[in-house]
C-alpha cells in the first residue's frame, strides 16, 4: 500500500475509537509501534522526503489555477492529462491522469458545483453515521461507526492520492453510502411528530373508534 493508504487506514481507526470505544485506541498505538518495528515498514516511512514528493506538491500547486479558469463546472471528466500537459509541457512526471488529491480532482472536473455535491453527500453521511453511533449502543451504532471511519480513510487518503481512482475504493465509498441510506430507511433516522408516516400508523385506530 502506499503512504497515503496507511494514514487513512490510521485515521478510520482514530475515527472508530472516538466515537465507539476509547480502547481501539491503545490498540491502534500498539499496532503503530509493532508497524514500525518491521524493516520494510520503516524504510518505507524513511523514504518519505520533499525531494520524493517534489511532482505530487507541483501538482497541488499548479492545478487551483486551471479551476480558477473553469470554476463553476470545470473541464470536464478525465481531462486532467491533457489539459495539465499542455500547459506544462516540461513537467518532470509525464502522464499522471489525476492530480493526486481527490478534492482538487473533483473540482477540476465538475467545477465548484461539483465539489460543493461531493462535499455535501459524504458530509450528509458523516453526520449521519455521528449521531447514530452515538445514539446506538447496538451492531447498527458499530456499523455507523465502521462507516465513518470508512469515509475519515477516504479523505485522508485523498488528500496526498485521487481515492476515486484507486481501485476498489469508489465501490466500497457507494457501499458505505448504501449502508448509510439503508441505516436511516431502518428507522434509526429521529422521526418528526405529525409525519406522514405517523398519520398513516394512526388512521387505522381512529376507524376502529
């Protein structure tokens, strides 16, 4: 896995120990400490440097100017490699299609529109998956708390990589959402007195009056 991988798998556990039970924590910190005890782990982490990272930094610098171009709706799907090369013909990493951040990649794509969307349905969910871990003590608390840590991973990691193109992660990103959206159809949601629902449950009782 890369870097990025990790810190995301690290921040979904942080997630899940804060809003569930402070004991995943101690068990992240040992499992961070037995992590680093492992040669290739800690070669890893000591490749880490600015020079290594000199491209992915460019990239995050040079790419708010082309959305500053296309704000609004941006430059449309799977334009980043053309359009970035174009007008940076010199750039010393040829053919990277994305600008390995997922928030600068949405934007880029769909404008701020887009992003605002984006931004919108994970955090619609986050809040979601918050208040139902927090009011449930059950497997479906454990199961908001799961998927929260799930979109904490995703961010985190799409802040140094573009998490909608690695792999697997999109599918498992709609999941959660499903699981989210299923969550709240199981009636875990705070209902509203006087809804609709509430109406129809009391009509069969006022008919037998």
């Amino acid at each position: 896995f890369t870097r990025g991988a990790w810190l995301g798998v690290l921040a979904g556990l942080l997630v899940l120990g804060v809003v569930r039970d402070r004991r995943i924590l101690a068990a992240v910190a040992v499992l961070a400490l037995v992590a680093v005890a492992v040669p290739g782990v800690r070669h890893r982490i000591a490749g880490t440097s600015r020079d290594a990272e000199t491209a992915r930094i460019r990239f995050v610098r040079l790419t708010p100017p082309l959305i500053a171009e296309r704000p609004l709706l941006g430059w449309g799907l799977d334009g980043f490699r053309e359009v970035f090369y174009r007008r940076h013909p010199d750039f010393p990493e040829p053919g990277h299609f994305h600008p390995h951040n997922v928030l600068l990649s949405v934007a880029f794509q769909t404008g701020i529109i887009g992003l605002v969307c984006f931004l919108g349905l994970f955090g619609a969910a986050a809040v979601h998956c918050v208040r139902t871990a927090l009011r449930d003590r059950g497997a479906a608390g454990w199961l908001a708390a799961g998927c929260l840590g799930g979109i904490a991973d995703f961010f985190v990691h799409g802040m140094v990589d573009d998490s909608f193109r690695a792999y697997q992660a999109p599918y498992a990103m709609f999941f959660i959402i499903a699981v989210v959206l299923r969550l709240g159809n199981a009636g875990l949601r705070p209902t509203r007195s006087g809804s609709v629902a509430d109406a129809r449950e009391r009509e069969p009782s006022r008919r037998g009056q």
